[in-house]
C-alpha cells in the first residue's frame, strides 16, 4: 500500500478552529483541516506555509505541534503531520474548498470530517476549552 506524506494546518484564532469541506476528489464534501501535500525536501513546517498561501491565499505562522495521525484508507496509507497555526495576513480565500467555518469547542462536531482529520478532534476540544 501506497503512502501519502501530508500536512494539516489547525488555524486558531482565539477560541475557534478553521475547517475546509473538500471541493474535489475521492473525499469530495468531506470536511478536513487545510494542507496537502508535502514536496521532496520540504520540511512540515515549509509546506504548511506553502500550502496554506496556494490553497487560502494567506500567510501563516506554524506556532505548535500536535501530533502525527497515520490513518489507513481503503486505496492509501496517510500520514499527516499536524500543526497549530495562526493567520499573519490574509483573508482565508477558498480557491480549492468548498465550503469553510470557523468551530467552537461546541461545534467541533457540527461537520462530517473526514477519517483522519477526526482523530484530532478530541485533542482539540481539549486545547480549545482553555479558553472557556
């Protein structure tokens, strides 16, 4: 089975968490945490920037780790690294989601995430009531 190498960036901006509902591929409607994949070389934190710019159009800074999520889909083993992040500049343009909101700790489980992007939900309710 094939690996995927992907990063996930979770944008923070005080209590809330940005999330993307896919607009293309197999995973299409599927809400996720913005990212993709990452290039030959490149580190977590360099495609996180580079990703975020293509896919919002915005600069971000990579503030924390959270944690690595290898989750197996039918067709692809997906690894994905996932990182803290907050806006520097930018207005979170969607060029390639169709759809995005901004979650609460009480909303987390408003959407329907995709497999692997769920595995991180608890974690961040956990991370987020702090600021209850």
């Amino acid at each position: 089975m094939k690996t995927i190498e992907v990063v996930a960036a979770i944008i923070c901006s005080g209590d809330k968490i940005f999330a993307t509902q896919r607009g293309y591929g197999d995973f299409k409607g599927g809400w996720e945490f913005p990212g993709g994949k990452m290039e030959p070389g490149e580190t977590p934190e360099a495609a996180l920037v580079r990703e975020i710019r293509e896919e919002l159009d915005t600069k971000i800074s990579v503030d924390h780790f959270l944690q690595i999520v290898e989750y197996d889909y039918p067709a692809f083993h997906l690894t994905m690294h996932c990182y803290f992040c907050s806006v520097k500049s930018g207005d979170l343009v969607l060029k390639e989601h169709e759809a995005a909101r901004w979650l609460t700790a009480e909303t987390l489980y408003s959407v329907a995430w995709l497999p692997a992007d769920l595995v991180l939900i608890e974690p961040i309710k956990e991370y987020l009531q702090q600021f209850r």
